[in-house]
C-alpha cells in the first residue's frame, strides 16, 4: 500500500501555475497520477513514473496495489472547486491511505483577474459532467460562473436567450492560462450560436431586477389583469407557506390564471423551476405579461388542459391547484405518479369543490388538511372606512411524503 499521499491542484495544468508547494511535492515524488494533458505539462525533473487515470476507483486500487513511497495526484483547477479530489478522499479514507492537499488557482480566479473584478459574490456553477440550468442561476441576483462541459457556453447561452435573457451579458473565458487564451464580452444572444474551445468557462450577469423583492405577498394592483379571476395577495402568502416552498423546488402551478401565484413562486424557489399551467387564451397572454414584468425568468407558461399536458412536465416537488375544469382527479394522479411524496394544495370557493378534493386525496390515503381563509379590506365611504368582505376561500393541503413516511400496520404477533 502507498504512503503519503499527495492531491495536487495544477491550476491551468500547466508547470508555472502550480504553486511552489505543489511543485516541491511533485518534484519529491516517486509517481504521478491523473489525466494525460497535466502528466505531459510536467518538466523531467520529475518522476518518469507517470500513470494516466483519472477514475477514482481506480486510482484508489492503484495506490493500494502498490508500494509507492510518495505518489502524487493531480488536478486541473484547485482542488476543492468540483474537483475529482472530492470523489478519491473518502475511497482513500476508507483504504487507511493517508493524504494531504495543496490547493491550486482555480479557473474562477483566474477569468476574475482578467477581468478586473471581484468573485466573491458570484453564483458558482459546474455544468461538467452534470445538468445545469443556467436561468435560475442567474435568476439569484448574482452573477454566475459557469464551469462548462456537458453543457458548453453556447448551450448554456441557449437556454438564457430562449427564457428571455437574450440581451444579458456573458463572458466567454477559452484556454484559460495558457497562449491560446481568449477573452469574449457578448450577449447571451450572440454565444448561443458562437462555438468556443473545449476548455472554456462562462460568466453570465444577474438577470435583471425587474420589481423590488417582496417575500411573499405582491399587492394585487402590480399584477397586469384582464377579465379573468386572480389569486388575492393574502391567499397566494397562505398558499407559499402551505406548499412549503424551497429556494430549489420544481413546482407546477395548476390553473393559473393570471400568474400571480406562478410569479410569486418563481421567486420563493428562485434555484428551481415553476410551470404555470393554462388553457385559456386570455390568461395565457397575461400570465406572459406579467412574467416579464416581475422578471420571472424562471417560470414557463405550459399552455393545454391538465391533465394531459401535465404528463411532459418535470417531476414535482410541490404543486397547487388553482382551478382543475373537473380534471382534479387525474392532476393529482399524475402529480402523485412523477412524485408520491409531492406537496399539493387546492383552492377551493364552493363546498363542491371542497369536498371533491377532499374526497380524492382521502381515495388516495392522504390525510386532508382544509383552511378556511376568509378576509376582509377597508373601504372609504365618506369619512368613514368600512371593512369588506371578501369571497373566503378553503385551501386544502396534503404531503405525500408524511404518508410515506408512516409505516403500515402489521397483523400477527404471537
């Protein structure tokens, strides 16, 4: 079994970006482990024990096979940035191989150096190896780096232009480090149908703010209306609060009329994804409108009747119904089908519709919690003010998790 070993970040994978730690150890070192590109960048003065892998099975299996006295890995990047070390540390814990790790500069501080400009704040993403969805990464605020891969610049610059972010600011970083080394200032527009180096990195700006954030409860006048029925601000806070939401749910917004709860729940989950669902042709031009107005980039209007359409749509973790034309049955059937332990809430103005939603979450073995929200708002009349009621509305709540979680009774016992 080998003994010390060493995880080294190379940085650009080249020799002069190593630091002076990392190079001593390499230079003391009897083999070098990693990806072919960083073992040809080192200089003879190191090892001639050279052995490409980059797979962490196996090169935990080569270091326990065998005797080295002072192996090293190494790394593209910095070692604690979506590095490989992350996956060999615990496979070389659980040999009883003991290590250590020199960090290198990574591909976000080196594009900032270029730039001239901070990264703290930004939203750092990998898009190697990995779906990324580059809209509610920058739907944060912050802007967002991107390690790039699977997903290269022009995809990911693909899918900002195709949410309405055509015109945001991106930065293209190809080669970074090395005399191939390109730097590119365009709009998401324009890199959705560029090509770039294999090894490329992307900075996209923060989306516009495009209304102040207010968590939740947007005064009904901001919204863009028509003719059709909206969700009041008191019942869309009830109806955040039932679901639950978390900054990275996937959501479905049944019915949703103008949008007013889609847009409230983009911004609640502002790393996921929310899908409003509409068939009517007015409420979808609204739902449009005021998408754009409150920079709800991250919402998709899903235009059809549910539930057929719903079928597509990506697994939810929670969905509210805000009107279902007699389809509830098969909505929660196919919410619960992608996802048993979903979070579902109804809105419900008749006691027909209460008790049918009632009835079929019951069918299905979930217990049915029913609130009642029932409010009223002053008006002037002369000097005076007077309360008015408005329509009460029952929302009902279930989770599909909490039945899940319940074990079945089991008859027997001797």
């Amino acid at each position: 079994m080998s003994g010390n070993v060493t995880l080294i970040g190379m940085g650009c994978g080249r020799w002069d970006t190593v630091t002076l730690e990392g190079a001593e150890a390499l230079r003391n070192a009897d083999a070098v482990l990693g990806a072919p590109r960083l073992l040809d960048a080192l200089p003879d003065c190191c090892t001639s024990t050279r052995v490409a892998e980059v797979g962490a099975h196996e090169l935990a299996r080569l270091l326990r096979e065998n005797t080295w006295a002072n192996p090293c890995v190494v790394y593209s990047g910095d070692t604690g940035f979506y590095s490989g070390a992350r996956l060999l540390t615990p496979l070389l814990d659980a040999s009883g191989i003991g290590y250590r790790i020199i960090p290198g500069v990574s591909s976000p501080q080196i594009l900032s150096a270029r730039l001239g400009r901070p990264w703290q704040d930004w939203n750092l993403c990998s898009s190697h190896a990995t779906d990324c969805d580059a809209v509610s990464a920058v739907s944060r605020r912050r802007a967002a780096f991107f390690l790039t891969g699977a997903n290269p610049p022009a995809a990911l610059c693909a899918q900002l232009a195709a949410a309405g972010l055509g015109n945001l600011p991106v930065t293209v970083g190809e080669n970074l480090g090395t005399p191939q080394e390109r730097i590119t200032r365009t709009t998401a527009r324009e890199a959705a149908v560029s090509d770039y180096a294999r090894l490329s990195v992307l900075l996209a700006e923060a989306a516009p703010e495009a209304y102040p954030a207010r968590v939740p409860g947007i005064p009904d006048a901001d919204f863009v209306r028509g003719g059709v029925p909206m969700t009041k601000q008191e019942v869309r806070a009830a109806v955040l609060a039932k679901l639950a939401v978390r900054p990275g749910d996937t959501l479905w917004d049944v019915g949703a009329g103008t949008g007013s709860v889609s847009v409230e729940l983009s911004r609640a989950a502002y790393r996921g994804r929310v899908y409003a669902v509409e068939c009517d042709a007015e409420a979808c031009t609204l739902i449009r409108r005021n998408r754009e107005k409150f920079g709800a980039w991250n919402l998709t209007l899903v235009e059809g009747v549910a539930p057929e359409v719903l079928k597509a749509l990506p697994v939810p973790d929670a969905v509210f119904v805000g009107g279902s034309r007699g389809g509830l049955a098969g909505i929660l059937e196919t919410a619960f089908g992608k996802n048993p332990c979903a979070r579902v809430c109804v809105a419900a103005v008749t006691l027909e519709t209460l008790s049918g939603t009632i009835n079929a979450l019951t069918a299905r073995g979930l217990e049915a919690e029913v609130c009642q929200i029932s409010v009223s708002r002053t008006r002037k009349a002369g000097n005076a003010r007077l309360l008015t009621a408005q329509n009460p509305v029952f929302l009902i709540t279930a989770d599909g998790g909490a039945a899940q979680s319940v074990a079945p009774e089991t008859g027997g016992g001797a």
